[in-house]
C-alpha cells in the first residue's frame, strides 16, 4: 500500500514527498527527498520514517507548532510595518490655512481693544 499525501518543490530538481507507505510489513509516514535530473530519478536516502505508532506523537509535535513562529522576519516586518498618513495635497494645506486665516479675523472682531 502506498499513497502520496502530497509534495513541496524543494529545488529545480528535488521534491519532498509524504506518503504512507507498508514498507517491510510495517505502515508508516515517509517523508523522503525524490529527484528527477538527467542522473537518476527517484527517491534519495535523506528523509524520514514515522511508524504508525508513532504517528500520533508526531502529529501532536507538528500541531503544536505556532504558525506565527514560522512566518519569515520579511513578512513580520510587512504585517507590523506602520501605515504612513496620506500627504496632504497644496490646496488642502492652502485651504487650511485660508480656514486659521479666517478665524482668527473673528476672534479679532470679538476681542476689544486696549
């Protein structure tokens, strides 16, 4: 019995690969290296062997797992990446100012003079 789970492109010509397989009588979790190159296509020695067993203690190591541990300092900084306040535009920053302007004509019409 073997069924692939799934697989991440590693590299141009390596691919990680999950499946469980029966291997020697035992059923288990493989995650293991295939290659394809003009070399040689297949699996590679480098990878792993959970058996079902132990299968349960790994899923739990796995789940346990913060995701936001896994995040990249790059897209950390992204998230936490202050937002910049929109420019104001001349005629807003004109119009501001032509609004202090006015108000303070009227204050000076309410204040009495000394």
């Amino acid at each position: 019995m073997e069924k692939d789970i799934g697989k991440i492109k590693k590299n141009d010509t390596t691919d990680i690969v999950v499946r469980l397989d029966d291997f020697g009588g035992r059923k288990g979790l493989t995650i293991r290296e295939f290659v394809t190159s003009e070399r040689y296509n297949g699996f590679t020695k480098s990878g792993v062997r959970i058996l079902g067993p132990d299968f349960l203690k790994f899923r739990d190591m796995i789940n346990s797992v913060n995701l936001a541990d896994m995040k990249d300092e790059e897209e950390t900084a992204k998230i936490n990446k202050p937002v910049a306040k929109p420019q104001k535009t001349l005629s807003e920053t004109t119009s501001k100012k032509q609004e202090v302007s006015d108000s303070d004509d009227e204050l000076d019409d309410e204040m009495p003079d000394y």
